[in-house]
C-alpha cells in the first residue's frame, strides 16, 4: 500500500517542501523560500498589519473548531503590562489523526517561521512547542531546527539585527488526549494536571501564567508564511470566501493510496477524493462510511456521500452532517461493523 505526500487540485503551499532531500536543515528551507515572510515582516510591517493579512486569508484554526486565526489573535490585549506567549499545540492526540507530525518531521523551519511571525504580530517575546508524549523523537528535531535558526540569527535577541526578540522552546507532556484541549495544555505546560479550566478566562486574557496566550496548533502555523508572502487576500482565493487557503488532510482506513493530502479549502467533491485521488478502496469493495474529521466528528453514511458533491470545506461538511475537526479522514468499507 502506497503511503502519499502531496497536494491535490492546487499548488503545494504547506507540502512543497516535505518531498525535498535534507527538507529537515536550514538551508534546503532557505534555498526554496524559507525565512523570506519572517524578513518582510521585520523590514516594514506592523503588527496589526501582520494580523489583518491573516484576517484577510480567511484562515480558520485547523485544531478542530475552526475559529478565524486573526479574530483569536485580535483577542489579545495590546496594552497589557504581562508577558505574551504563543504556544504551538503539537499534542496531535485525535486518532487517524497525522499531519502535524508530517510537517514537523519533514519541514520544522516552517513551524519556527510561523511561530516567530505570531509572535511579532502579539508583541510576545517566548514561544513554546508543546508535543505529546508519544512525539518525543519530535523534540529531537524541532531542538536540532531551532539550534540552526539560533546560529542564522532568526530565533534569539535581536533577530535579523532588528530590535525583536524572541526565544522558541519546546516540551513534551506525558501523553494525555486531554492536553490537546488548550486550557488543559496550558496546565500541564505549568506543571500542573493536565484538566481544563473554565472560560472565560480566555487564553488570549489569561492563559499560561495568568498571561495573555495564544494557542494555536501546527498547520495553522505553518500556514502563516505564505499568507505573508503571498499576501491574505490572495492566500483567500485559493479557498473559500470563509474559509481561506489550503488544508492538510491525514487520510487513513480502506483507501488504496492513504497519506497526507493538501487540498484547497472548498474542494467540491468528496466521493472523488475517495475513488480517484486516494485510488478507491481495496479489493473494489465499496464505502460504508467515513469519519472525516477525526473520530470526535459525526460518522458519515455512504448514502450522505455517494452522489452528493460533498464539499470539503468547514461550511460544506457542517452541511454534510459532520465537521472538518482535526482532519483526520478515516475511510471504512462495507464489511466494517460500526458498533464494534
């Protein structure tokens, strides 16, 4: 069984890289556009221009509920005499759920980049990149990523010899599905246990160490330097009016070539993505049904598939009787027992 890497109806944005030999080290990301988005930032842009461009990319968090980035981002007050912090939430705990861990093994860079652009955007001066348990070989990597990007002078003091500042550093939890929840990360992040708090407080008011916080989790990130270069409007079009640019799917179960899939938000049709582009199902059975955001989403019956144009975006499969969530779709085919 073919496991595949790519985008599919578009140009690669998040994916272009992770196919590259060595996609892993400072100088293959450089060499193919890496760190541009974070120097055009520091050379002339504001940071409530930072945050409009991601208002106008229609970008939605891809951790599960799809809240616009910008809006969350806007949340966090500028006047506020604390500490800022943005946290990378990379506890990717839902099952069949996969990508975040592709894009951190195949391209960290992307992750630093779009870390220090948010926090520039919300005057933060400390980052963290919380992972899971289960992803400790990841810190190995993210640590070896960020020692690169310390030497090149674009994570530290005075970044690019500019006056920002800002340090990145990475912890791992003991492995609870409960800490992809952010306020139960946040927890664990202080040492505590790993067990939601109530809102409001909000983490953008009070999230790690009572300070104003933004938690967001890796695709969304590693998102944000191609809204910078390539501008939010046109970041937009690629997608949705609603729902702006690409999304990075984990395609798993009984489909002939499973993998990791990019995809333009809006793309039309999900029973050819299951038939064509992931190659249909073994032994030419048919569907039964589908989990299309991770199995926190509504299970969908071949019947609300099959024939109906499915479009898969937040706004389509909301429609469809399921979610986007965390983008973790899970194939089934007609022998499958659901209950069991």
């Amino acid at each position: 069984m073919t496991m595949f890497i790519g985008a599919i109806g578009c140009e690669p944005l998040q994916l272009r890289r992770v196919n590259l030999e060595n996609s892993r080290s400072i100088d293959v990301y450089r060499r193919n556009g890496g760190y541009e988005a974070i120097k055009k930032v520091l050379e002339g842009m504001a940071t409530g221009d930072v945050i409009g461009a991601v208002n106008k990319a229609a970008l939605r968090g891809r951790r599960g509920a799809g809240f616009p980035t910008g809006r969350e981002w806007s949340f966090v007050p500028e006047g506020s005499p604390k500490p800022k912090y943005v946290v990378c939430n990379a506890d990717e705990s839902e099952p069949g759920t996969f990508k975040d861990r592709y894009l951190m093994e195949r391209d960290p860079h992307m992750l630093v980049e779009g870390m220090l652009i948010a926090a520039y955007a919300l005057g933060s001066r400390t980052c963290y990149i919380y992972t899971r348990g289960e992803y400790r070989y990841l810190i190995n990597i993210m640590e070896a990523a960020l020692e690169e990007a310390r030497g090149a002078g674009l994570v530290g003091q005075k970044i690019l010899g500019t006056e920002f500042s800002c340090d990145i550093h990475t912890h791992t939890g003991a492995g609870a599905y409960i800490c992809g929840e952010e306020t139960a990360l946040l927890n664990s992040l202080e040492g505590l246990r790993g067990h939601p708090r109530m809102k409001p407080p909000f983490p953008a008011v009070a999230g790690l160490y009572a300070c104003p916080t933004v938690v967001n989790n890796v695709e969304t990130l590693t998102a944000v330097p191609d809204i910078i270069k390539m501008g939010g409007e046109a970041y937009q079009k690629l997608g949705t009016e609603k729902s702006g640019g690409t999304k990075v799917w984990s395609v798993s179960g009984h489909v002939n070539r499973p993998g990791v899939y990019e995809l333009p938000m809006g793309y039309d049709d999900m029973e050819k993505f299951i038939m064509e582009d992931c190659q249909g199902i073994p032994g030419g059975k048919q569907v039964k049904a589908v989990i299309p955001g991770g199995s926190s989403v509504y299970i969908m019956p071949a019947a609300d598939i099959l024939g109906k144009d499915v479009r898969m975006d937040y706004e389509g499969l909301v429609a469809a009787g399921s979610m986007v969530g965390s983008g973790g779709f899970i194939v089934m085919e007609e022998t499958v027992d659901i209950f069991e």
